[in-house]
C-alpha cells in the first residue's frame, strides 16, 4: 500500500484528461477519454471522480486503478461472456473493439443500501415497495442483504441529466427485444455471482455493481469497466453488522462525504480537501489490492506524457 504522503504529494499530477495525437477528435466522458480507429477505440482512464451525476475533483492514481481493475476482472470473467478487449499498452489505457452499447444501465444489488435518488433504500425508505418492478416487502432496514440479487436497470443519461429508473416492461416494450433482455439480466447475474465469490476471498462483500454491455458483431459484450470502486460498491467484511455503518472501499465513501457536507448534485459543490482526495485513493487502492490479490505499483507521473507517446506510437 502507498504512503498517504505519497497519495497527497502525487495529487499535483493527477490526470485531468490527455490529448492523443492520431486518434481523431476526444470524445469526453465524466471518468474515461475516448479516442477513435476504424473499427477500434482507445479508452483513457483518468483521474477524475464523479458522483451525482458530475465530476468533483481528481483523485491520484484513481485511472490506474480502475483501468488495471478492469482488465483484471474481464479476464476472470471471459468465461461468462465475451468483453472488448484488444489490448492496454499503458496502465491507464485499454483498446478495445468498438461496440454498439446497449442503451441501458444494468445495475445488480444485493443490499438495500445507497444514497443517491436512485437507489434502493432512498426509494424503500420514501414508501416504494415495487422500485423497478422489484417487489420488496415491508420491514426492512438500511444494509439489510435481499433474498436474492436483483436487477435495477436505468436509462442512461446523455443530457447532463439523472438516470431513470426502468422496469423490466419498460425495456422489452420498446428499448431492447426481449429474448436479448432475457441473456443480459442471466449474464448479469452470473457476473455478480462471481464478483461476489471472488470479493470474499479478500474480505470484501460485492454489494451492487453496474454493468455495461454492447454489441459486436451482433454478440453480447461486456465493455466499459467491471467490477470497480467507481462502478460497484464494496465493504468490508468485519464491518457489516451490529448496527454499525459499514466501511465502503469505494466511490461510496465518497458520496456520503459530500452527502455530511448537505451537497447530494445540486448547486456548486464544496470543494474536495486534498487530504480527503489522498484518503479515496487509498480505499481504491485497498480494494485493487485485496481482489487481486496484487500490490499495486504507480506507474510514473505526469500520465499525459507518457499517454500520449504511447498512444502515438500504437500501431496494434
């Protein structure tokens, strides 16, 4: 594990974003630069963070980590479904084929948690009891693990506004037909299934995650990321239970900083301190270590540099 004075002294060249010569015009996401090559994107993961639907900051090494992550769980997972992968010339790069996503946020939960107007327990508590056409029953608490995993689908926004909720009528009365709805929720839940029982090993509970998929080829294909602090939640075994909040290592603790601080997406958002900045890193770097059971290793900083000389020179 980094020092937190290696975190903190790292934040000054955290990646905010590269420009890559050769690739055609930058195509910017809230997390991820995306560049294209014919029938190939180039995804940059950077540094920055986003939560409520808009980017709050940069965190260290946080593009590392998710980048490396990803390619790490797509190849635990390659057996359940196909993924995009091509290539990562660099510890913040993956080249992957180029899809056709699905217009669809696939959300897996296992615990009635979250904060967001989107999640299960701010739904559950303000008196829903069928969110996305899930049937829950009265009597349940925050944190509380469900029977089974269940599939809470969204839009996805491409206007700067929030996600909304979808059912499962929702999506196969007009956005996907329903013998593909019916292959991406088994694949979904087979996901999670994995995630779950490879979370345990480093003692860890995969609690949500969000998946995205596309296709290639007329195939069903995993794409994006998998399994990350930014797209799953996690806790942390030895925490959950006994009426105790538990220990998120991931974009939640995040989240419920901000939430302390009255901010939940509207308005300016109070400004990250850098010591809180370096104190994510670490989390994120906590869960990358305890999954792959890896230790991570910073590649050199500044990114951009480095990014671009790569990308320029790639000729796969």
């Amino acid at each position: 594990m980094l020092t937190y004075e290696t975190l903190l002294n790292a934040l000054p060249n955290a990646l905010s974003g590269v420009d890559v010569p050769g690739w055609g015009a930058r195509v910017r996401g809230k997390v991820r630069d995306g560049y294209h090559r014919g029938s190939l994107r180039a995804l940059v993961t950077t540094d920055r963070v986003s939560a409520f639907d808009r980017v709050l900051g940069l965190i260290p090494y946080k593009g590392q980590v998710l980048n490396q992550l990803s390619l790490w769980w797509f190849e635990q997972t390659r057996d359940l479904v196909a993924n995009h992968v091509v290539a990562a010339p660099d510890p913040n790069v993956t080249i992957g084929r180029e899809a056709k996503p699905l217009p669809v946020e696939v959300v897996v939960r296992g615990y009635l948690t979250g904060v967001t107007s989107t999640s299960l327990w701010t739904m559950y508590a303000n008196g829903e009891r069928k969110p996305y056409g899930v049937a829950l029953p009265d009597g349940l608490n925050k944190d509380d693990a469900l029977p089974t995993p269940v599939i809470t689908p969204t839009t996805k926004a491409t206007d700067g506004g929030h996600d909304r909720p979808l059912t499962r009528d929702d999506i196969i009365n007009g956005i996907l037909p329903a013998p593909l709805w019916d292959t991406v929720e088994a694949v979904a839940l087979a996901l999670f299934a994995r995630g779950q029982a490879v979370a345990r090993k480093g003692g860890l509970i995969l609690v949500d995650t969000k998946y995205e998929f596309g296709l290639i080829d007329g195939q069903l294909t995993l794409i994006d990321e998998v399994h990350t602090p930014d797209s799953s939640r996690y806790w942390v075994s030895e925490t959950v239970g006994a009426g105790r909040e538990p220990e998120n290592l991931d974009k939640e603790y995040l989240r419920k900083w901000y939430v302390a601080q009255g901010y939940r997406g509207d308005g300016e958002p109070p400004a990250m301190p850098p010591e809180f900045a370096a104190q994510v890193a670490a989390r994120y770097i906590d869960a990358y270590e305890r999954l792959t059971k890896q230790t991570f290793t910073p590649a050199p900083i500044p990114a951009a540099p480095r990014i671009e000389r790569v990308l320029g020179d790639w000729r796969g």
